[in-house]
C-alpha cells in the first residue's frame, strides 16, 4: 500500500504577479521611473527565486514586458533629447 501524500508532495499552487506589475507600473509614474524599476527587477528576482523553490509563476511575463517597455521608453527619450542637443549645423 503507498505511503498517503504528504503535505510536501502536493503541488504548489502558481504565484501570480499581476498585482506587482500594476505596482511597478504605478511606481515607474509616482516615483520618476527609478521606484518602478527598482521594484520591478525586485519583483523579477522574487519570481526567479520562487520558480527555483518550484513554485509556478502566473503573469510573470507582465513584469518582462513592462521592464522592456520602460526602458526601450528611456533610451528613446534620451535618443530624441540627444537629437534635439547635438543637432548638426545647429
């Protein structure tokens, strides 16, 4: 007869980081971009540490797209003020 299942041999239920992206989203506005992206990549590391333990991750593409999104936003902000600074001829 099987041994009967343990508490440690049930799966984990998924971790869901939606409610994280919404607040590294809302950071990235109220905080000047440097809290969101802090807690975002604070939040990515959480999600790589539970996945690690074997805990499944939801919505952990969110928090991806929304780093991507960010920074692709800085460096293209940056671009357009370079562009505007060191004009040539101007």
């Amino acid at each position: 007869m099987p041994d009967e299942p343990g508490s440690y041999d049930t799966p984990h239920p998924p971790k869901s980081y939606l409610s994280e992206a919404f607040l590294a989203l809302a950071l990235y506005y109220l905080a000047l971009g440097i809290g969101g992206f802090i807690a975002n990549v604070y939040f990515l590391r959480q999600m790589q540490l539970n996945r690690e333990a074997g805990i499944p991750a939801k919505y952990g593409g969110c928090l991806v797209a929304l780093l991507i999104g960010h920074v692709v936003l800085v460096l293209v902000a940056l671009g357009l003020i370079a562009a505007n600074v060191i004009r040539p001829g101007g």
